[in-house]
C-alpha cells in the first residue's frame, strides 16, 4: 500500500519516513536504508527529512554512507544545510579515528565555536 502511493509520489517526504519506520518495524535496515537515499538530492532541500536521514544513518551505524552523502550534498554550492551536513561528516570522520579531517570539517564551516 505504501510503497505504491510513493510511485505515485515519490518526492513525498513523510510517505518515505513512513515506509522506512515499516521496513525498521519488520527487520529491515537496509530497505529502511535504500529507500532514504533514493532521491535524497531531490530532497535534501527538506530539513527535517534531511535532519531524520541523517539520524537514521548514524544509529545504524551506516557511515560509509553517511560519509558519502555528506560529501556529496556539502559539493553543492547553494546547499542550504551545510552546518547540519558538516557536523555529522566529523561525526563520522572523529568516529572512524580521523580526527584531523572531523576538525578541518568544523573548522571550514566556523562550528569551532560556541555561541
């Protein structure tokens, strides 16, 4: 049911949340996981999806991916999200021992600081 009303929407983003919290409920991670990304450039621009995928890929530990993401929406001149997408690469970067990376990371987007 879900999945064929998201064909017909696909850039629906609470349909998306929905059917991953389904796919969790039934075991499965890496369907949950799968259908997040799909059409995440398309999406990105949604804080709170953004926000609930990037939540997603760190408590399952998906940080190959995260990473990768990360890279790739912070590329992108106009991205809106950069302190958000930032934070959670050093996330990534500090957890996998790259603590000089997870710096640079808060350095380049002036997260250094407490305000």
């Amino acid at each position: 049911f879900y999945r064929a009303g998201l064909s017909r929407a696909p850039l629906q983003p609470q349909a998306r949340i929905t059917l991953a919290q389904l796919y969790l409920a039934s075991r499965r991670p890496d369907l949950a996981q799968n259908l997040l990304i799909q059409r995440i450039d398309d999406l990105a621009a949604d804080e709170a999806y953004l926000r609930s995928v990037l939540r997603f890929l760190i408590e399952f530990q998906y940080d190959a991916e995260l990473a990768e993401l990360c890279r790739r929406l912070l590329a992108q001149p106009n991205q809106p999200h950069r302190p958000l997408l930032a934070q959670h690469a050093a996330t990534v970067a500090f957890h996998r021992g790259d603590y000089d990376r997870a710096e640079s990371l808060l350095l380049a987007e002036k997260l250094d600081q407490f305000q």
